[in-house]
C-alpha cells in the first residue's frame, strides 16, 4: 500500500499541499500576535514586511527558467524545504530586520511550491475531475491547518510554549516531509512538454486580470483582516487560533461541495457569487465595531477563498496544455504584482484610516464582477471570453 501511495501522482499533490499548509498556517496565525508581542510592530512595518513576503511571488515567473535545469518535481521538493527552514528560523530573530530575512525564505519556499503545485495539478489531473479532486485538495488543506491550530492552541494554551519552540516545530516537520518525499516519491515523466520559456498570451488577458484583482483582494484580508482583529478588538493568540479553527473546519465540509458546485453551474456563475460576496464583507469590515460581527466577517471571507478554485479550472479550460507550467508562472506573478506594493502603501493608510483600506477592497471585488460577465458559460480553447465568437 505504501509502495502504491509513492506511485501515485495525486499523493504526491496532497503531501505537496499538506506540507505547504502545515508549516505556512502556523507561520500566519501566529504572525499577527508574534509581531505586536514580541517585535512590537506597527502597521507600517506590518505593511513592510508583507510586502516583502510577497516579493518572491512577484518573481514567481523565474520558476521557468529554473525548470530548465531541474525538473518540476525535483523543484518542489526544494521549496518544501526552503519553506520549512524559512518557517523554523522565524521564531529566532524577533526583530525587524531578522523577521524580514526569514519571511523572504520562507516566501520563496512558499511561492515556488504554490506555483509548481498548480502547475502540476493542472496537467496531471484531467478537465472534468479537476474542480472535484481540486475541492478535495482543499478540504485536505483545511484539515491540516485545523490540526496545525490544534497544536498550536494546545502547546501555547495549556504549556505556555514560546513562539520560537512553536515556529521550530511546525518549521522543521515540513522540512523533513519535503526529504522523504524527495527519496521516496519515483520521478514522474511530463504527459506534455512544457514550454521552457514565458509564455503571456493575448487569449488569457481575462485570466491575468482576474489574478491581478484576486492578488490584490487576498493582500487585504490576509495582512489587514488579522490584524483588524488584533489590534482593534484585542484578540489573543488563543481567540485568533480558534477563528482559524472554524475556519478549518467550515472549509474541510464546503470545499468539495463547492468543487462539485463548479462542475455542475461553471466558472462564471461560481465567480460572480465570489465576487458578490466580497463586496458584501469589505462593506461590513470598513465600519465594524462589533468584535462578533468582525468575527463572523472572518469566517466568510475565508470561506470565499474556496471558490477561487474556479479561476484555477477556468484557466485548465482555455489553455493550451504545454502552456500550463509557464503560464501558471505568469500568473502567480501577475497575482503578487499588487502584493508587492499594496501592504506597504496601505499599512500608511491604515495609520490615517482602516476603514478607508477595505473600502480599497470594495473597489477591486467591483472591478472583478464587472470582468466575470465576460467568463462564458462554457470556456473552451478558442472561446475564452464572451467577447470572442464561438466557432
């Protein structure tokens, strides 16, 4: 049975994910309480940081011209380790300039390992499995950031464990999962030949804009929607642990259902739910005072982040198939490009005004419905968009 699980290409993608997910869940819900408590960060340097955590994402691209030299899979072993150790380190260096060495590293495991998981999912996993086996996928990751809290909640509640014991442990057991799924895993051939070069294609321009909207609504729940929490409301580490609980748990439950929710009503109507509810929560975030009602907000913003899954099968369906790798690339980099500045730049704001950073929020879910009416009921190869007649 073992021996069977070392052969299969979708083990491979669940430990790819799990692992990911093990060490990258610990590192951002401790990172909020970490950086106030013991770093004693403000919102600028908050904004710094993040915005420097997703530099390596902005690079993203270079995973091609690293994968003219080692294989994709190799690759992805490599970043689980660089992740691990990134993650691991973190706990050491409670200051401002070691906390942003460390998360440079840990993003750099991170991004790469997120863009080849993507990219290999999509060519290993055919059209009409993918939204279900990628749902899946999913819920496994929720399962392991609800085990990943348990942990945490269990060492820091009950042993009063410091922060860099905690950082060490989760840091370091991604880091020996990425070695024995280097020497036991068997290399598995390309199905197609990827191209080996940046590949940007006129015919994915709704694709890339859409990234570039999702790159730019995830810097603001995942930097500015913690620390909301936190610094508004005075939420502790074990409150904060437990939100990401339910999160885990409601998202273990929803995210198959919501695979097979895409197979059955498609890309565009999945996306415009998303969207929708998007502009609903930001709205809310702006002007909270109710710490109940933030909570609440929390746990259906993250929820949303399960129907990106379309954005993911709607791209599947339009590209060419040895475009995958590359694009994917692409795509992760157009994702960071907001990243890269829109911390920084509204962690200044913050300072003036939190609400007017979610209005900010409001504006890009906007942008983003309004693109979705151009997602065709049926995307194909040829019919990538509404505005394209369908041959």
């Amino acid at each position: 049975m073992i021996q069977n699980l070392f052969k299969s290409r979708v083990a491979l993608l669940y430990i790819m994910s799990i692992s990911m997910v093990f060490s990258f869940s610990a590192w951002m819900s401790l990172l909020n309480n970490y950086v106030i408590e013991v770093a004693s960060f403000d919102g600028s340097q908050i904004g710094i940081l993040q915005s420097l955590r997703e530099i390596p994402g902005f690079l993203a691209f270079t995973v091609v011209i690293a994968i003219m030299f080692i294989a994709q899979q190799r690759l992805a072993y490599l970043s689980i380790i660089a992740l691990g150790l990134g993650v691991f380190l973190t706990g050491l260096y409670p200051s401002a300039l070691g906390l942003y060495i460390t998360t440079i590293l840990m993003s750099i495991g991170f991004h790469y390992l997120e863009t080849l998981n993507q990219s290999l999912a999509l060519q290993w996993v055919d059209k009409q499995r993918a939204p279900i086996v990628l749902g899946k996928i999913t819920a496994a990751k929720s399962f392991t950031s609800l085990v990943a809290f348990v942990i945490i909640y269990v060492m820091m509640k009950f042993y009063s464990v410091e922060y860099k014991y905690v950082y060490a442990f989760f840091g370091l057991t991604t880091l020996f999962v990425g070695i024995i799924a280097w020497i036991g895993f068997e290399h598995f051939k390309d199905d197609v030949v990827q191209e080996k070069k940046l590949v940007i294609k006129k015919e994915y321009w709704l694709f890339y804009t859409l990234t570039f909207f999702a790159g730019a609504r995830r810097q603001i729940f995942v930097v500015f929607a913690g620390f909301l929490l936190v610094e508004k409301f005075g939420v502790n580490i074990e409150n904060m642990v437990s939100l990401l609980f339910i999160n885990a748990i409601l998202n273990m439950y929803l995210a198959p259902k919501i695979g097979k929710f895409i197979t059955r009503a498609g890309e565009r109507i999945t996306l415009r739910i998303e969207y929708i509810g998007l502009i609903l929560v930001f709205v809310s975030y702006a002007f909270v005072n109710n710490v109940y009602i933030a909570f609440f907000l929390y746990v259906v913003d993250h929820l949303l982040f399960s129907m990106a899954i379309a954005l993911k099968t709607y791209f599947q369906k339009i590209a060419d198939p040895k475009d995958i790798a590359s694009a994917s690339a692409v795509s992760f980099t157009i994702n960071h490009i907001a990243a890269v500045f829109l911390p920084f730049g509204l962690g200044l704001l913050w300072l003036y005004s939190y609400s007017l950073v979610f209005i900010i929020g409001v504006c890009i879910a906007f942008c983003s419905l309004g693109l979705s009416l151009l997602v065709p009921k049926n995307p194909e190869r040829g019919f990538e968009t509404t505005l394209k007649v369908k041959n």
